[in-house]
C-alpha cells in the first residue's frame, strides 16, 4: 500500500463557528462552504478550510456519545485525527490487515484504524 | 498584511519513541522516513517523511524507556507563509503571543510558534529561503 497525500487534519472544537470565524480573520484560511455542515449519524457539525493540496476540517461534537465527544471532554479543543489518502480502500484496508493492524470496515471511501495499531494516533484513509 | 499560509508545511507526531512510531508508519503505510537526525541541543529525534508538499515529522526520544509503552499522538501543525516577520507582526498586532522567528531546522527557514488562540492545536509558522543557507555559494 502507499499513502499519496495528507487529505485532512481533524481539529475539535468547542464552537465551529468561532473557530472558523478566528481561522479566517487571523489566518486568512478560507472556508470552502461546499463542503460541511450537520452529519447527525456521527453527532458532529463540520467545516473544510482548505490549504494548499490539503484541507484543515473542524468538528463540533452535536451529541454526547461517540469519539469526537469523547475527545472534547477529555482534551477540549486540538487536533483529533490524521487522515491520508489512499488509492485504493479496499486493498489497503486488506494490506493492514493482513499486517495484524485492526481496521475497520470501509464506509463510502473512508475506513477508520484503531489507536491501538498506530501508537494512539487516530488515523483516517480515505479513498478520492 | 494577514498570514495568508500557502499550504501546511508539516505535522508532528510526538511520541516517547519517535524510531518506532516512524518505521510503522512507513512499514505499513509506505509512507518512507526520508531522514533522521536529532533535534540541535537536545536528545530528541526527528524523522521525517513526506507525502507531497506535506512533511510528516516524528518527534520524541529515539527510544521508548525499558518497560513503557510506545505512545503517540497527533500534535500541531507549521504552515508555510512568504513573509514571517510580516506574519508574527500581524499577529501580535491581533493579541497573539507569537515567538521570534528562529532558525529551523531546515536549511535557511525560520519558524516562529503561535502560543494560543488556534482552538488548542500547536501552531507554528515557518518560511523557507528566509535566512543564507549555511555552505552555499
């Protein structure tokens, strides 16, 4: 398997909007409006601001349950998850397998690897 | 003048065994550790990957303690910017408590740390072809 690129850097915040707000004004990052909004299934609200070839995307937890409100209770605010994209999910999602890694099952493009096979690294593939 | 990044320039991974968290990451992602060297005035180790204009960067001790586990964690980001001096001025002139801009570890860049208000993400700024590069004619 190869990993091509850093597609995005999962950051959580208390309040997406002021954080969006903050990035833009003080950093010149500009949303892409595109892309975002409530994902109910996950109980989050997200944002995109790209950034040359990769994209920076903010999470809001909406619930109580689930890793990114987990995070937010633990930790507060910062940086939640890597995600890099590869070509192809399926295989790659066999190759880190087949390596004793323990992933889980690929959903539209995107499989999740569990902390315990990364060193506690919470890490994305997704497949573009 | 507003910092306007270019791209991100690299992300850290710190751990407490730095040789470790690397060889996984490229023995199972093919992400290939480029180079090595340890961090000037300090034992730690640095190892770097790259994935296009993205540097990995594996920060930490070279090894992990006898009898610790091997722990990591995403940290923060450096993004690149054109002009740091002009970047750090603006964002004081906003409130931010942003560091001098220092000598990086990459040939002829400075970065500079943004200390708060990033929404707890580690921020740092860096500019390439900011300072002569030690050797070149």
């Amino acid at each position: 398997m190869k990993a091509k690129r850093i597609d995005h850097i999962g950051i959580v915040v208390k309040d997406l909007d002021a954080a969006i707000a903050t990035y833009a004004r003080n950093f010149a990052f500009s949303r892409d409006t595109a892309r975002g909004g409530e994902v109910p299934a996950l109980g989050i609200k997200n944002a995109f601001m790209p950034v040359g070839g990769s994209d920076l995307e903010f999470i809001e937890p909406t619930s109580d349950s689930g890793p990114v409100a987990q995070f937010a209770k633990d930790r507060g605010e910062g940086t939640f998850m890597l995600s890099i994209e590869v070509e192809n999910i399926d295989a790659a999602v066999s190759h880190l397998r087949g390596l004793g890694a323990r992933v889980g099952d690929p959903v539209n493009g995107v499989a999740f690897v569990s902390m315990k096979s990364t060193h506690g690294v919470n890490l994305q593939l997704v497949q573009r | 003048m507003a910092v306007n990044p270019t791209h991100i320039d690299h992300i850290v991974i710190s751990s407490n065994d730095s040789s470790t968290v690397a060889k996984t990451f490229q023995d199972n992602l093919g992400i290939e550790i480029k180079r090595k060297m340890i961090r000037p005035g300090t034992s730690a180790q640095l190892a770097f990957a790259k994935l296009r204009e993205v540097i990995l960067e594996f920060a930490g001790p070279p090894e992990v303690k006898p009898g610790e586990e091997v722990k990591a964690k995403l940290w923060g980001m450096v993004v690149a910017v054109d002009d740091i001096d002009a970047s750090v001025a603006d964002l004081r002139e906003k409130g931010y408590v942003v560091g001098d801009p220092t000598k990086a570890v990459q040939p002829g860049a400075e970065i500079a740390t943004v200390k708060g208000g990033t929404s707890g993400v580690p921020f740092a700024m860096i500019q390439y072809n900011a300072l002569p590069i030690e050797g070149a004619q």
